[in-house]
C-alpha cells in the first residue's frame, strides 16, 4: 500500500506509472483558498460530469462542501486508483496529504427500449439495458416498498463485475435466499464475471444437464411480478438480463402474456403453449414408433434424414440470427431450395418427415426461453435415436431418463418438477389457471 504524499507531484508520477492509458486526464483547479489537481479516464468519465465539480471547488468556502455528490477521501494511492478505475474523480489537494475521491461516473450506455424476444401486446415497453444502476431504477420504479432489500457482490480482480441480488424481506422464501448466499459464498472472489450466464454456470454446476437452472429475462415488469410472489432476482452488471431463482420446469415455460391479458385468455395461451412444447419433444419420436425398417441399411437412412431435417432447420435458424438483415432475403431463397419440394424429389427426405420435423421447430419457438427450447430440442434428438434403435423399447427408456434428469435438476431447496414433485393440487390449479399468489 502506498500512502499519500505531500508532494503532488510524485502522486501524479505514480498515477502515470501504474496507469499506461491514454484517456488518463489530469487536470488543475486553482481557486482563493487551495489548488487542486484532478485525475480520472477520460473513457468513462466525461467532461459535462467533471464540469461541476470544478466549479464546486472554484465557488466552495469549505472543502468539505465543495460538492454536492457522492464524496469520500481515501489515505493510500492504491484505493484512490481502484476507485478511479471505476470512473470516479481523485481530487489532491496541491502540497497536502488530502485526496478526495468523488462520484463522476458516466458510464457509455443505450437508452431503454422494448425487449427483442419477449415482446408482449399490452404490456410495459421498457427493458433491462447495460448499466446496473438503471436497471436498478427501473425496477424501484415499480416496487417502491420498503423492505426491498438490494444487496451488493463484487466479482474478479480484473474486472470489478458489481453484482446485485434483489428479494422483497417480507415475502421471500427464507430456505432459497439461504441456499443462494451459501452459494454465492461458495464463489472466490478472483473469478472474472463477464455475463449473466457464467455466474448462472457458477451457483448451479450441472454441465451436463441441458436444461435451464435459472430464468432470464429482460422485462423488469417480469422480475416485479416474480419479487412480489417471493422470487430473488439477480442483475449483473454490463448485462441486460436479471436472473430469476427458484426455476421450476412449470415456471419456465410461463410468459408476460399471462399477465397482461384475462384469465380466460391466459389459460388458452398456457395451453396452447404447454400443448407446442409437447408436441415439438414427443411428436417426431412417437411417429418413429410406427415405422418398421426392414433392414439395418434402410435404419441408417432415416437417422441421417432426421439429422440432416433437424440440421438444415437449425443452420438456417443460426444464419438469420448472425447475418446482415440485407441478406436475409437470400437466405429465405436457400431455404425454399433446402426444404422446399425440391430437396424432397432429390430423395433427401420425406414430405411426411419434413412436416412433422416443420410442426416440432414450430412448437418449439412457442416460448421466449431460449435455453428451454434448445434444451428441448437435445431432448428430442435423444428420444428419437433411443426409440430408432429399440422402438418401443428405447422411447420408454428415453422418456424415463429425461424424467430422471429433471428430478435431479439442482435448483436449490425446490423440486424442478415442483408442484408436480411433490405433488400441490393448490398450486398447480394455480398455475393452469393463471391466477395470482
């Protein structure tokens, strides 16, 4: 640790020494009563946020008061760096042990907009956006109780990631707020978090587990809904997603659209959903019960078709997602070609193949998880090589260890399969009926 000199000037010369960067401004302010000297990055803190400061400290009669902001002083060099890396303002006082450190930051961002994937008719438009502090006010703005509890983890000696867990004291479910601590406590604090989804990685290690472990979203309106019912929502900084925990297979599958609409109308859309997400895992495996292959040549040929259907499908979906929107014209004509009447008289596929595989993807994109619907679809691939290989046999077996993948998902204290395992009549009429907790 290194203290605070009273020579300015070799506080500067260790700034510039441990900070080769080239957007680190120093800047003088020479006022009635002292000079000062000021330091921080250019990248993250602007000029319109430095500008008050500096006619704080010409117009202050005390310095305790010279500004009306977030003002701390620090005694060692070390902690006035780590603070101005974070784009805040190191403040000398020009030959004295004085540094002051105030709140100037003035992160790059975008502004709110409607999220991409779930959209919703009647509902808010604003979504989650880069910035922790927005995000925060986003939800404040919605829930302004007072036993709203917000709690602070910092992650990664490098990169300082600011984690926030959001609960309601009232109403959240005491043994899952236990069991997340325990879990974030679990985390070494030099872990570099750079997303959502390697902290998500991190709380639930099941790599092998396709399935979803927490709920993401982007609509603080959901992580308001899901606070009040006694959910913990977490927010990583740098990422527009909150995290949702517990998640159960039930909750997943559940949209905004249920919220938005009548009752009526949002049990028709739970289970014309719950009825796509069926049909897109068991519709192609049950059809390939029916087939009989008289040879082992003749078997081998329909994997690759089904492979090969499920691929093209994919590869197309991949290439709208990562192309120039110019393009995706042209990438509509490759898939008429690939798909379309042609590949079938080249005796790629089937037309009864292509439609069923066509309804399953469709099925599958009924619900805004994205993690669900690929989990899904792994699930598929694997009952239909299962029942390809022993028929009836093997789409048992598929089925009864998928189900046993689901029971062991680790979620935390609540079963994955919850109110199905255990078994809670209260809440499943709940849940199929849309109403309220």
């Amino acid at each position: 640790m290194t203290l605070i000199s009273d020579k300015t000037y070799e506080n500067i010369s260790w700034f510039k020494k441990e900070c080769s960067c080239f957007d680190l401004t120093i800047r003088s302010v020479t006022t009635d009563s002292a000079d000062y000297v000021l330091l921080f990055l250019g990248g993250i803190t602007t000029s319109s946020s430095v500008e008050p400061l500096i006619q704080g400290l010409i117009t202050a009669l005390d310095l305790r008061v010279f500004l009306n902001a977030s003002v701390c002083s620090v005694e060692t060099l070390d902690e006035a760096y780590e603070l101005m890396l974070q784009g805040q303002t190191v403040v000398f006082v020009m030959n004295q042990t004085l540094c002051y450190v105030v709140d100037t930051r003035a992160y790059p961002g975008r502004v709110t907009s409607e999220p991409t994937v779930e959209k919703s008719i009647r509902g808010a438009r604003d979504g989650f956006v880069e910035l922790l502090m927005v995000n925060v006010g986003l939800i404040r703005k919605r829930l302004r109780a007072k036993d709203l509890c917000i709690e602070k983890y910092t992650f990664g000696t490098q990169s300082c990631t600011d984690v926030a867990l959001f609960y309601l004291d009232h109403v959240v479910q005491r043994d899952v707020l236990d069991d997340l601590k325990m879990r974030l406590s679990h985390i070494s604090s030099s872990i570099n978090l750079q997303s959502e989804r390697e902290l998500a990685d991190l709380l639930y290690p099941q790599w092998y587990n396709p399935y979803p472990h927490v709920r993401f979203t982007e609509r603080p309106d959901l992580v308001c809904i899901h606070l009040l019912q006694g959910q913990i929502a977490i927010v990583v900084d740098h990422c527009p997603t909150a995290m949702l925990v517990p998640l159960t297979l039930f909750e997943c599958t559940s949209q905004i659209e249920e919220v938005t609409q009548p009752r009526l109308i949002s049990m028709m859309l739970r289970f014309l959903r719950t009825l796509g997400l069926m049909i897109s895992v068991f519709l192609v495996p049950v059809w390939v019960c029916t087939l009989n292959f008289e040879s082992l040549s003749e078997l081998g040929f329909f994997v690759f078709q089904v492979m090969a259907v499920d691929a093209i499908i994919e590869w197309i979906r991949l290439s709208l997602i990562h192309s120039p929107s110019i393009l995706s014209s042209m990438l509509g004509m490759i898939a008429v070609f690939l798909l379309g009447e042609s590949a079938v008289n080249f005796g790629v596929y089937t037309q009864e193949m292509l439609v069923l595989v066509a309804i399953s993807n469709v099925g599958n994109f009924v619900t805004s998880s994205y993690e669900l619907s690929m989990a899904n679809k792994l699930t598929r691939f694997f009952l239909v090589l299962c029942t390809l290989f022993y028929q009836r046999v093997g789409f048992a077996l598929g089925l009864f260890l998928c189900f046993l993948i689901l029971l062991c998902t680790d979620c935390g204290p609540v079963s994955y399969l919850y109110p199905l395992v255990p078994w809670d009549r209260k809440e499943m009429l709940r849940i199929l009926t849309g109403k309220k907790k």
